[in-house]
C-alpha cells in the first residue's frame, strides 16, 4: 500500500501522520477543507460530505487514512457537527469500497468510553477496548455511529477498517502547560489524566496500516503514561473511589490502556512529557 490518501492532513494530528509516512516512503496525498501549512506537501481541497468528490478525491489510492472531522464540540452547532463527521465519515468508507481500496485507518475518539466522566464514572480502570461505549455528546456520538457503520462496510466487502480511539492530542509547544495540570487535578480528571502526542498518534496510525488486522477492530492510542505528577492510583483513589482497579499500575500509567494496540498493532509511544517539563 504505497498511495495513501489522508484526509484532514492539515490538521494537527494530520501533520504528523502526513510527515510520517512520507518518511517512511509512502506517497501521499492530503485532502482536506483547508491547504497544508507546507508548501511542499500539496492539498486536494475537497468537500467529503459530498460522495463524488469523495470518491474523485480517493481514486488511484490504495488505502486511506481519514482523519478529517469536526475537531471537538462547540466549533459547530451539535446538529451540523453531527452531519459533517457523519457523512465525510459515510462517504470515505463508501467510496473506498466502490473502488475496492486495500485498508481503511480511521479516527475514532476517546470520547466514546463515556468521556467526559461528569454524568457518569468509568466502569473500571485502566478502561479498555471492551468497555461500554456511552457517548455523551453529539461528537461522540458520530463516531459510535462511525464504528457500527465500519462494522458494516467491512461485513459487505472483507476491507479491513481500523478505528483509533485517540486520546487527547498533543504537540511539543503544548507541554509547557502539563506542569500546571498537577495543581488542579480535577480540571484534567474529564479524561482520566489521558493524552497522546503527535509523533505517537503518526506511529500507531501507520502500524495500523501495515499490520494485518482483519475484520473491524477499534483501539485506543494514548500515551503510556497520564499527564500529571501524581501517581495514577492515588489520582484514581481521590477522585474515582468506587472504581474498580483492574490491574497494578506503574506509579503514572496510563489509565486508558493500550495493551491491545501493543499486542496487535506493534504500538510503543515513546514521547512523554516529562521528557520535555524542564525545557
């Protein structure tokens, strides 16, 4: 799979994923609503609610990576946000199966484990893969709907569909803020202390595309440890007493596990930022 189209290029985790893979020799092209901040990796400018554009814009491509979405809510009003990650969403995976593409990598949200934890807590921590999905907005709520619609398209067409449940995405700048968190440990306990930078979100993304992952799998990708000073089951026994700890945790591990990703997809995160709090 050497031409890979990205979808939503542009954006911050599109950057790295973008500048990834071209490392890596893969030839790319970035379709996006907004041109790339480098001139010399060129953008398709496209609409992807609209399925002919869609289709145009993947056509000659072996696979797809489609990052392209309504960021985050209140960018948008709930409805509109709804309908434009729903249907960019609807119309990659159509179009990569009318044109019969090799794998699709897409990204789906932490959001759907129930995050924000406000009107309700984790089952249990670390939370994996098999934890309910309980979305409790309208983002989050497209991308459980972008998941069942995988689990479809891959039934009808054996295309592999990976879903990347990002956790809160991080660049370098951004680390300067992180020691601030551990003064207010509730203002980041939303996630459960959670983030992953950008160089480990382009990583995992394109081991989704070379590894062999049939059917419709869904994994998170967070960092391998939470973004506070505090040790991650002290952090859980203040402010999530009644849950259940489902294993023994290294003194800050993440509480979004990556187990899975590791096992089946090769993904080791290697940038963390207390490797950067003195910079």
């Amino acid at each position: 799979m050497q031409k890979v189209v990205v979808t939503g290029g542009s954006g911050k985790a599109g950057r790295a994923v973008v500048a990834d893979l071209v490392a890596h020799g893969y030839t790319v092209t970035n379709v996006d609503s907004a041109a790339s901040r480098n001139p010399d990796e060129p953008t398709l400018i496209a609409d992807l609610t609209d399925l002919g554009q869609t289709i145009e814009a993947l056509h000659g491509a072996d696979a797809v990576i489609h990052l392209a979405a309504i960021p985050a809510p209140n960018v948008l009003p709930d409805g509109e946000t709804f309908r434009v990650n729903m249907m960019s969403t609807y119309n990659v995976f159509s179009a990569a199966a009318q044109l019969g593409l090799e794998k699709v990598v897409w990204a789906s949200s932490e959001t759907l484990i129930g995050i924000p934890f406000e009107r309700e807590q984790p089952r249990y921590a670390p939370i994996d893969e098999d934890h309910p999905r309980l979305p409790e907005f309208h983002y989050a709520l497209s991308k459980l709907a972008g998941e069942i619609i995988a689990e479809q398209f891959n039934r009808w067409t054996g295309i592999p569909f990976v879903a990347l449940r990002y956790s809160n995405v991080m660049e370098e700048a951004d680390y300067q803020h992180f020691p601030a968190f551990s003064e207010n440990p509730q203002s980041r306990a939303w996630n459960l202390w959670g983030y992953v930078d950008t160089r480990d979100v382009a990583q995992c993304t394109r081991l989704a595309l070379e590894r062999e992952v049939p059917g419709a799998e869904a994994f998170l990708v967070a960092a391998a440890d939470t973004c506070m000073s505090q040790a991650s089951v002290d952090l859980m026994a203040e402010f999530y007493p009644g849950v259940p700890i489902r294993s023994e945790l290294a003194t800050h591990e993440t509480l979004l596990s990556i187990d899975k990703a590791r096992r089946l997809l090769g993904y080791d995160p290697t940038h963390s930022w207390r490797d950067h709090s003195t910079a």
